[in-house]
C-alpha cells in the first residue's frame, strides 16, 4: 500500500496519537533507505507495511 508522505504520517497518528514521528522524520527516513518508498515525479509515496515494520506498531 503506497500513500503520500502526509497521509503516512495521518495513519501513524491514527494508530498513535502521541508518536514522536513527524512528517520530516518519514521524509528523511526514505531519502537514507530506511523504509521502501517509489518517486513519481516530485511526490514521493511510502510504502505504509515498511514504515510500520520499521517503526514497529503493528496493526
């Protein structure tokens, strides 16, 4: 499941409402490889299943 980097953040906010997670630490987090994410054109989409494993809630 692939979705824009705020609506990532939107759905680890839904799972936790206190996350130290921001919308920059998942935008840095793609640019060092650190969870599986596509560029398509000047959108980057996230993979939702790698941010949660790397950040390790579990749905």
């Amino acid at each position: 499941m692939l979705r824009s980097i705020k609506k990532a953040y939107d759905i680890v906010r839904q799972q936790d409402a206190e996350t130290a997670v921001t919308v920059h630490t998942i935008r840095m987090w793609c640019k060092e490889g650190k969870i599986k994410c596509l560029t398509a054109g000047n959108k980057v989409l996230v993979d939702i299943d790698s941010l949660m494993n790397y950040i390790a809630i579990k749905e």
